[in-house]
C-alpha cells in the first residue's frame, strides 16, 4: 500500500481546495471551523457517512480551567498557572511545555469559543462522583487535582466540562460542533477516506487521494492537509507493536476509524510518531467516592497507589505496572454498591480468608491491612498519601474484594500516541522539522497527557490545538 | 537536514558497491563478513577513526545456548527448546516469536561461527556472580533464568558465552571481528558518516552519501545498504522524545556514533520503529550472590521484585515501575562487601531506624520485614518467589541499607527500541512492507529483549541477524 504519491503520477485533479481537513470528529470539526473563517477554501474529508467520529462515542468531558465562567459561576476558582502545574506534573514523564502552557493560558477562550459553536453548558457543578456525570451538570472532577502528589504543588479545581445533557454528553458536543461546521463555509464529503498523500519531492503536501464507493479522486490542496483521524485503538497490528498490553483491556474506546490511518499517512509523508506505547486506561472502580476508603492490592497483597487517584490514574498503574491484577479490598462499613456493577471476587470474616480465596500470598493482606491501619487510625497514610477523608481503618467483618482484573473488570483504554506536531499542528519529521502543507490535530497527534490520563484532555487538545492548525494551514 | 535524496540529484556516482555496510561494531562486522563471504563486493563505513564501536566498550558477553560446544564442555545441558521458552518469556510483552526460533535453533551454529572468526572461548565456566565476570573464564550466568518466573517455564542453562579475557571482553571481541573484516574481501572506509541515503521514487535504496574529512562522496549500491550504527543513547533529543526516564541514568553504555543516526536514516526512508521507549538498565547491586539474601524495596518500604531476578531486571523495574527510588537492605548476617564498592544510605539497630534514616514510611520496612521474615524462617517466599538459597529471615542488627537510587547507584543504559526489521534484516514500514534495498542489524534496529534484559542479548541478536541481514543483503 503506497500511501504517499508524487504529484506526477497525478494526470488530473478532481477538485482543489485551500485546506483538507481528514476526518470529522471534534478535532477535525475545530480545525475546519477555524479554516473557514479565515476564508481558506475548506474541504472536509469524513470516510463515515456522518461526522463524530470517536468524539460523539465520548463521555463528552472538555478538560479546561484557568478560570472560565464556568468554574466561575460554579463557585470555584481557578488560575491558568494552577493548571499548568497540574498538567506538567500529571501529563506524563516528559510533557510538552510549550503546547502546555498555551493550552492552560488560552482555556478560558477556548471554552468560550466552544460556547459561540453551539455547545451548551449549564452552570452547575456535579458533586457526586468524578468523571462523566449521570445528570446534565456543566462541571465535574475529571481528573487527580485533588490526590496525592499533584495537590501539594497545585491548587486543584474541578476542570471538566460537560455539554448540558444527561450520562454521555460527546454526541450532544459533536451534534453542535457537526452543525457548526454545516453551517459554516466548510464543505463536508461523507464517505470519503484519504488513501494517500500526495508529497513533492521536496517534502511538501500538495494533495491527496480520496476514495468514495470505489472511486479514487485526486484533491490538490493549495495550504495544508489536516490529519484528524483518530487514535489506533482499532488496529490490532499497532497495538500489538507499540502497545502489547493494551490488548487484555475488555472495552476499547473508538469509532471505526480509530485504525491508525491518519497516523500511518503522517509518518509515510516522514512524520514522526511519539509515544505510541502510551494509553489512557480507565479503571472506574472507586465510583462512587466512598469506594475510595477501600484499598487497592495487586497480586502480592501490596497496595500501590493512592485510591483517591482519578481512574485514569488507576487504571495505567494497575495494568502497565502490576500486570492487571488487582482488588479493591472493603470491609462492611465501607462497602456500597459500586456505580458500575460488579460481583465480589472473594468475601470472607477476616483478611486471611480473602488472601486465600483471591490467592494472594498468605499473610500478604493481613500485612497490607495492619500497616495501613495502624496509619489510618490517626488519620494518616505515609504510604500512598491518600486523602484524610478516605482514611478509615478497615476492620469490620466481612470483608470483600472487588474484582478490579484486567479480565474480569472495566479497563476502558484509548491510545495516546500519534504524530509529533508542533503548538501549531505542523507535522515534525524525526529530525523536528516541520513537513511543509502536512498538519495534525486530535488523537492523530501525540496527546497533551501520555500518562496518569485525566477525562477530557482529548477532546481538549483536540479541539485546542485542532483550531491551532486550521489557523496556520489556513495561513499556508 | 534531508536523510534521503532523489537519484536524480547524484550529479556523479563516486563509488559502486554490491553491499554498503554503515557502522563496524559487532552487527555490522558479521554482516559485512558475510556478504563479503558470498562473493558480493561490499564496503563498510565507520564514521570513526577505527572500527569497533559501542560492542568494543561492552563487557563481551554474548547470549548464546541450546547445547553449544562451551555449554557442553562445562557441564551443562541446554537445548533449543529451553532457550526458546526463556527468551519467549524475558524479551518483553511482544516477543517476536519468528525471530526468537531463528536465533534459538541457530545458537550452536552462530557460536561455531564466532570461533571460526578467531575469538577464543575458553572452556570453563566461572561460578562466582552473574554478567561479566572478572577471570578469562567462558561462560556465565547472565540472566534471570533460574529465577522466578523464568525457572518454572524453562529448564535454566547459562548462556553468557564470554571472549577469553578478564573483565571487559569487548575489546577482545571486536579486534577479532574486525581482524577478520580487514581479511576478508570487504574493505573498510573509516572517518566516512553516511548522511543520506538515495532511493527512487519506488522506494528502493540505490545509494548512499558519506561525508569524509568535509568532502561528501556519492556511493551507487547495487544491491542493499545495512544500517548498523548502534543505538540513540547519547542522542539526548530521541531520549527525551521516547525515553525520558532513561536519562536520569548516569552511566550511557554507547560509544559516540550511539546518536541515533542510522535509525533516523532508516525512518527517513520510511522505516518503522519499535519499542523506542525500551532500554537495557543495569543494577548491579546484589552481587556477590549472597547480596540476593537482602531486600529491595521503593520509598514505600516494600519489596518490588525477587532480589535473585538478574540485574538487567532489577534496572528496569527499579527505574521504569518505582522512579529509580531502591534500597537493598541487609542484616548484620546477610552483609558482606558489595562487588561495586557503595555507601550504606542507613545503618540502624532495628528497621525503625533504617526507615528513619531514609525517610521511608514509618512502620514500613518492619511490616515488610515481618513478612519476608515469617516465611523465610521456613524456607519460603510465597510474595516473590526468591529461590530458598538466598532466604534466611533479617534479624541479626545492625541492619543497613545499600543506595541503589538512580542518583546514587550504577543505572547502566543503552537503548533497546530501532527500526522494524523482519528476520532477514529488511528495514520494515509501518505497514510491515519491507522497503527495497534496505537493511538493519544490531541496536540501529529493535532488539530481541525489550524488557527485563539478558546480558549478550544485543551481541548476540546483532551477530546472528547481521549475519542474515549480509546474506539476504547480498543476494539483492
């Protein structure tokens, strides 16, 4: 498969078009938006037969902050500087200053830019659990602003946005942004896959080649061509090279087209990809917040994190640092009914009938637990830094563990890795050079967080970022 | 910086080859040896004054078994299929299974193939620690594969197959290898860095640019170039981009040319990479063996791994899974002088105090103690499996512990992660289609271990796939 082309074996363009954007989820919707408006001649490219993409498969959270009037009418405040420290201590073991930075500066716009598209956000602040709210509240935690470390060098607040409509909000969020575009100079061709760049040989992106019901149109593009085409939590060979591990996970999160594609036509043009081992994995087990009070032990009885940490939190420390294997250990005065359903892997009337049953090591619990309630009796957890709220001592029989396994629970993943893009979406080569008319957006692109992932950094910096690109392709 | 140029831009062809060879460490040897060997006329570049490479700096060992003449002579059985089984499942989450066979079946033959170019093995077998031992002995333990989980799925066998040489045998290899060059019909270009490689527009490799003393030559190649130019340690860009944590190790195995070169060149031309976040990361602090009777453990005072894994285990859990925080702590019994002289971080009368000293939380070390303790009295290890000889409860005061934080102690690094190649050293896209003309061998391409490393693991896959990267090279 030659997914990139010289413009001379093109005999004829089709069309010809200022700016390409491939791919209508919220990424590829923000970039054309912004590329229209500029009055850049825009085409959108969608290979299904509508626009939304994985986006409108979401839970809909925006992750935004520094002050918006959201947080604002909630009550809360926030700071762009909050944010940023947040985010360069949370995003990963080597995040990107410069796109952080912008990003934390440029929120309080950006959600206002969101609300002049359309989507609407009530001004109320969901209180009972993190993540994706089951109400129609605008503001939620999505993330670990509140956990040990981050809460020692940040002032948390809660970030996450969410478009005004119950449970998941990411097809009210794309319906908007779709319409928007609609509505907008962008014309939109549904059924429609890039299968090729087409590349000069001084490196620059002149065109592309579109298939629709069998056809192959040659699309000259005059500014830039913008990937939008999603993650590769669909392509299982990519998965298997870069990310073995995230093929145990039971629930992968994607629309069709999160097969790699965009990322694929990027680094055949000579982008480099970044990060390709990194996922988010969501691990919705300590729902709701009462859960928390219990403990997390991995196959040798051992705690290994604090359970107050946000799930996508949870969920990468559980599978890419103790295999999978993992409980959450209760006992009868914090057991609830988890927000997702779920059996007990093993009850018993003391911690050595839990080892026995879940086959931990013998006296592992046992350990695990007098350690950790010897602290939690003062209120204290010098191991994990759990927050004091969650601290009880758990010494009521029964006691229960919840099967937090990476066969038998929710490990939600999406990947994370994608095409190195610079704070204006350029496509960099493995050099850092920029690839001329070649841009990328959403999760085509590296993501703002590689790691301890907090809900709604994708459609953020999808949608951030993705108008970054639409402005600068659009500029040629 | 453009890696790759039209033939049509070669105004002169300085040179014509059959087969180029970029870089004369141990991959590039071996293949050069063998394509030379096929009659093809081939050329090697070696951008320094004189070959060798980063292989001339390594200790020498070479992973090699399955019942090889040394193995036998020692007194040690060993068969293919127990070699197959260890690799399958200590060379990280996506072993290649085809390659692994290959290299298992191929061991007795490939170390034949070692002697037959002049390096001398001598036949006895040094019992004293594990990796690189200090005396001209052969052969060594140089893996994890009496530990657990190794030891359970494969029968263990030594397989450090080392030059007859005391200490590092590196040198000792590499002038052999490049002797054998030097006598073969191959000849050497030194002081010559390839800086670009030519392919047509079909994707196929014809040539190559080397740079020498400021005057650049264009090299016409008839039938394959085979980057061999070692790794990116030293290339603190790539590090940070793919590796980030690794540069917080203070010892960089590589000789200069680890700058990435030959893989920025393969990606330029199309090529894949894979496992760029993988590294080698020695910790050798458990030996003399009987340092595997202490306990490791991470700033939250427990235990991480079973202490008898290999050093090239320890490393990457230490470093990649607990943030480089270890110590290994001993008691008066246990104690003796460590083979790379350290300080005790914390010497105390009871762990209360070494938990102190070092700042970890308190109560933690004697809760892990008292586990470790209670089923060492009886020979067991039920949490990580340590082998029963190095078991023995740790009571006798004074207690102390060893510093093996990543700022304090000996992380030896070299990078595992390269181009894609198949098992005939094709350079592979990222859609798995092998571009023409173009070759791999040896840290330039992604290694056989990408986790919990074997010593002699990159000697050995980059003699024994640079071998077949010449031979399939040379065919055209």
């Amino acid at each position: 498969m030659r997914r990139v082309c010289d413009p001379r074996s093109v005999s004829r363009w089709d069309e010809e078009v200022d700016v390409l954007v491939v791919g209508l989820g919220a990424a590829g919707a923000a970039a054309a938006l912004t590329a229209a408006g500029t009055g850049a001649d825009t085409l959108v490219l969608e290979r299904a037969s509508g626009g939304g993409g994985t986006s409108a498969m979401s839970g809909g959270v925006i992750y935004l902050g520094g002050g918006t009037a959201l947080q604002t009418a909630c009550g809360f405040d926030d700071a762009p500087e909050e944010m940023f420290k947040y985010l360069m201590k949370s995003c990963g073991p080597s995040p990107d200053e410069e796109k952080i930075r912008l990003y934390c500066d440029g929120s309080v716009e950006h959600y206002e830019w969101l609300v002049a598209q359309g989507v609407p956000f009530k001004p109320t602040f969901y209180e009972g659990t993190s993540g994706e709210p089951p109400t129609d509240d605008g503001l939620v935690w999505s993330g670990s602003e509140r956990a040990y470390p981050f809460c020692e060098s940040a002032v948390p607040a809660p970030r996450g946005h969410v478009p005004r409509m119950e449970h998941q909000t990411g097809p009210l969020l794309m319906q908007k942004l779709v319409a928007a575009v609609e509505s907008s100079a962008a014309r939109i061709a549904v059924n429609h896959r890039c299968v090729a760049l087409v590349q000069e040989a001084d490196g620059r992106i002149v065109g592309a080649l579109a298939e629709s019901f069998g056809a192959t149109r040659a699309l000259r593009v005059r500014r830039g061509v913008i990937l939008a085409t999603g993650g590769f939590i669909h392509n299982e060979a990519m998965l298997e090279a870069h990310a073995p591990l995230v093929r145990q996970c039971t629930i992968r999160i994607g629309a069709e087209g999160d097969d790699g594609s965009g990322i694929l036509l990027g680094m055949a043009a000579g982008g480099a990809a970044l990060h390709m081992d990194a996922a988010s994995i969501s691990l919705p087990v300590t729902q709701p917040w009462g859960l928390k009070r219990g403990i997390l032990v991995n196959a040798q009885g051992q705690r290994f994190i604090n359970e107050d940490a946000y799930y996508g939190r949870l969920g990468e420390w559980a599978l890419f640092r103790h295999g999978g294997r993992a409980w959450l250990v209760v006992d009868d005065a914090v057991f609830e009914k988890p927000e997702y359903p779920r059996e007990l892997a093993a009850v018993g009337e003391d911690p050595g009938a839990i080892e026995r049953e879940l086959e931990l090591p013998p006296g592992s619990l046992e350990s695990t637990l007098g350690l950790y309630n010897r602290h939690a009796e003062n209120g204290e957890d010098p191991v994990f830094h759990k927050a004091p709220e969650y601290l009880r001592p758990l010494v009521r029989p029964p006691f229960g563990a919840f099967d937090c396994t990476v066969e038998s629970s929710i490990y939600a993943a999406f990947t994370l890795g994608g095409l190195h893009t610079d704070a204006d979406g350029r496509v960099l080569d493995p050099d850092g050079q920029a690839i001329p008319g070649l841009f990328g957006a959403g999760r085509t692109t590296s993501g703002l967080s590689v790691g301890g992932y907090s809900s709604g950094l994708s459609l953020g910096d999808g949608t951030f970022f993705g108008r970054r690109a639409g402005r600068c392709a659009a500029a040629g």
